[in-house]
C-alpha cells in the first residue's frame, strides 16, 4: 500500500533587514523633502513655542522661567475672554450670511447661464486678492467723516452711520469684509459638490412633482452634507484666526472699547508690541485650544443623525 506524503515547504531564505532598507530608499527619498521641512518649519516653531510659553521673556534679555504662571494669567484674563467673545459674535455674524450667499450662488451658476466661467473667476477674486489692500479699500468705504458707504446714505436720506467708532457698527464692517472675502471661496466649493450629485434623483423628485423650493431643502442641502461640513469646520478654523482686518481698519487695540479685538490681534499686540513674547506663546496655545474645541462642535452638531436629514 503506498503512503503519499506532503512534499517539504521549500526554504525560505530571509532577505536581510539592512538590503529591505535600501530597497525602499528611493521612497524615503521621495517623501523625505516634506518631513524635513516640516521638521524645521512646523515642528519646532511649535515645540519652541510651547517652551517659549513657560518663561518670561522680551525678546532680547535673558529668559526667566516662570512655569505656569503665563497660563494663569491667561485664564483670568478679561482682555482675552473679551477677545474670545468679539471673535465668535463676528464669526456668527459673517458665517451665516456668508454660507447662505455662497449657496445661492452655487446654485445660479449650477445652472443653465452664460458666461459660467467669468462669473466663476469674478466671485473668487476676492479670494485671492491681498487682504492689506483690500482693508485698506474697505478703511475708505467705512470711514465716519469721508466714507463712500455714508455719502451713499446721505443721498438717500440715511444718517451717517459711525462704523468705526460704534462696537457693533465695527464687527458688522469687519463681518461684512469676511463675507466679500470668502463667499466666493465657498460658492466654487459649493458648486463643485453640486456637479457631483447623482441626476437620477432630481429625475425621481421631478416625476413626483417636487418644486425647486422643495428639491432644494429635501435632496440638495442633505446630499451636500459633507461639503457643508467642510465649509463649516474651515470657516471656524479661519474665522476664528481673524487679524489682518481688525489690525487694519483698527489698530493694534481693536478701536473703541476694543469691539474689534480678535484673539490674534491680542496675541500680536501682546508679543510683537508689547514685545512680552513668553506670554503671547500662552495666548498662542490659548488660540490654538479654543479653535479646536470650536472645530470639534461644530462638527459634531453638523454630525448629528437629524442634521439635513433627507425626506420626501
């Protein structure tokens, strides 16, 4: 009787750990330019940051180490707080209009016009445009004595308006110059989402004698879900970065009873004027953990399962 047997597992000769490394050299080549300028450029600064904010230092003398302390002092605050609370009151008021307009544009240019390609150039502009010129324009529109924005109120009959002396006049013109800003930024991201929605299902609404109000706030606003998500948390996370505008239009303070301070302004006054750089690291840091913690709410409540959820 013949036994069969199992043929021997042929040997395995182990290929040297040191020629797997050369072997994938060129890889580590490759990607190798990014991590060292990330090293450099990124990782330290934040690092050296981190340790510039546990000392007390003016930039030029000798640095004291102060632990905590700048920390401490960064909690109670007032300055900071009121920076905090001037920073969201202006996101809300620009992120709003700012995300329903750049919908309505998206929208127009989603559908059967001339001239898309002009209009999509013309609403980015702004976008790319630099911010110090574009202060400075808006410093000329805003302007009490010899604003362009009031001499067109005067021909119509409306009081002049002190946009840059009155606390809520200034965060509506520094809202305002947000929302010329990034609305377009938004439209084209918008716009790309809508080309990328499947036709079958505006085919399906249309049979079933949906409108366009309806198709609208039923099937487009809950398919574009993830890119409103997107506009959302970038919103937050430069929204709440807000300098060039307030520093321009305001100074270094935010103008009167500081309505336009923003956190980064009062980080910049704090280290680059006052040159008290140890303690405008811990305003950094600050910065850094409020925009996170405003990045992860706003995701999650855009998250929620009831959140845009599509009906019929």
């Amino acid at each position: 009787m013949a036994i069969l047997t199992r043929p021997a597992a042929p040997v395995l000769t182990p290929v040297p750990t040191r020629r797997k490394r050369w072997r994938y050299l060129p890889q580590y080549l490759a990607v190798a330019p990014f991590f060292v300028l990330f090293a450099v450029f990124g990782l330290y600064p934040i690092l050296y940051s981190l340790f510039l904010a546990l000392q007390r230092w003016d930039g030029v003398g000798p640095m004291q180490f102060v632990g905590l302390g700048n920390f401490e002092f960064l909690v109670g605050d007032p300055t900071f707080w009121d920076s905090i609370g001037n920073t969201l009151v202006i996101w809300v008021m620009s992120t709003i209009p700012m995300t329903a307009l750049a919908l309505l544009i998206a929208v127009g240019l989603h559908s059967s016009i001339r001239f898309k390609g002009v209009f999509r150039v013309a609403y980015f502009l702004p976008n790319v445009t630099s911010i110090v010129a574009m202060s400075l324009v808006f410093g000329s529109i805003f302007s009490s004595e010899f604003g362009i924005l009031n001499w067109f109120f005067g021909l119509v009959g409306i009081d002049p308006v002190p946009w840059l002396t009155d606390p809520w006049a200034i965060r509506v013109a520094i809202s305002i110059m947000i929302v010329w800003r990034w609305v377009g930024y938004n439209a084209i991201i918008f716009l790309a989402g809508l080309q990328a929605l499947p036709s079958d299902v505006y085919e399906a609404a249309k049979v079933d004698g949906a409108g366009p109000v309806r198709t609208f706030f039923r099937i487009t606003l809950p398919l574009l879900r993830p890119v409103l998500l997107f506009s959302v948390v970038m919103s937050a996370i430069s929204g709440l970065q807000i300098f060039t505008e307030s520093q321009i239009l305001l100074g270094n303070r935010g103008g009167p009873d500081e309505a336009g301070m923003t956190m980064v302004l009062y980080f910049y006054d704090n280290a680059f004027v006052n040159n008290d750089f140890g303690y405008g690291a811990a305003i950094a840091w600050g910065i850094f953990v409020v925009v996170v913690l405003f990045a992860i709410l706003n995701w999650r409540l855009i998250q929620r399962p009831g959140f845009l959820k599509a009906g019929r």
